[in-house]
C-alpha cells in the first residue's frame, strides 16, 4: 500500500509564499501521475495541479503563473511552490499519485492546511 505523506502547509499573509512537499514510500512500482489537489470548505475538492513521470503539466486555471508543480522520480517526492497567494487559495491541499499495478491505482495523502489571511 503506497503512503503518501505531505508537509509544508501552514498560515501566510496574502502575496506570500509556500512551499508544499510530499514523499510517497512503499513503492513497488514506478509512479505514474503525482499531483495535488484542495478543498476548501463546503467545497468539493478541486484538481491544483498534475505532473506526469516524463514531466507534463496540468494546472487549474486559477492558479497558472502562481504555482508551480515539481517533482523527484528518485526519490519519490512532488513538491508544489505557490507564490502570489491569495485568500481564496485557503484549503486542505492533498497530495495524489496513481500506480499501474494490476490496473490503475490512486493514492492519497492526509491533507495539509494552507490558510492565507487578508
């Protein structure tokens, strides 16, 4: 069962920076997509951003020319960089990975706080 444990999250004022990590372990196969998504509050949780093995990108709209996702296929571990923050960015942000193993697999992470004041 592949774990995924992210860190990073925390609170920062509006224009600032973060920088979200997450480290997959239990490997026994080489990971397909990694990624990140976010909920916040009464909403559903919404896709932030992908980053395939090879290296594509995906990101939502609201967050282009903010964020940027990155990843280390050696040591398992995609990062996210959000820069600009705004308070609309404020969500639970959880890492994401899907596996080839018998069939696709998808993966989740615990969740981390992100909270931008005003």
């Amino acid at each position: 069962q592949v774990q995924l444990v992210e860190s990073g999250g925390g609170l920062v004022q509006a224009g600032g920076s973060l920088r979200l990590s997450c480290a997959a372990s239990r490997i026994t196969s080489s990971i397909n997509v990694m990624g990140w998504y976010r909920q916040a509050p009464g909403k559903q949780r919404e896709l932030v951003a992908t980053i395939a093995r090879g290296g594509t990108t995906n990101y939502a709209d609201s967050v282009k020319g903010r964020f940027t996702i990155s990843r280390d296929n050696a040591k398992n571990t995609v990062y996210l960089q959000m820069n600009e923050l705004k308070p609309e960015d404020t969500a639970v942000y959880y890492c994401y990975c899907n596996v080839v193993v018998f069939g696709l697999n998808h993966y989740w992470g615990q969740g981390t706080q992100v909270t931008v004041t005003s």
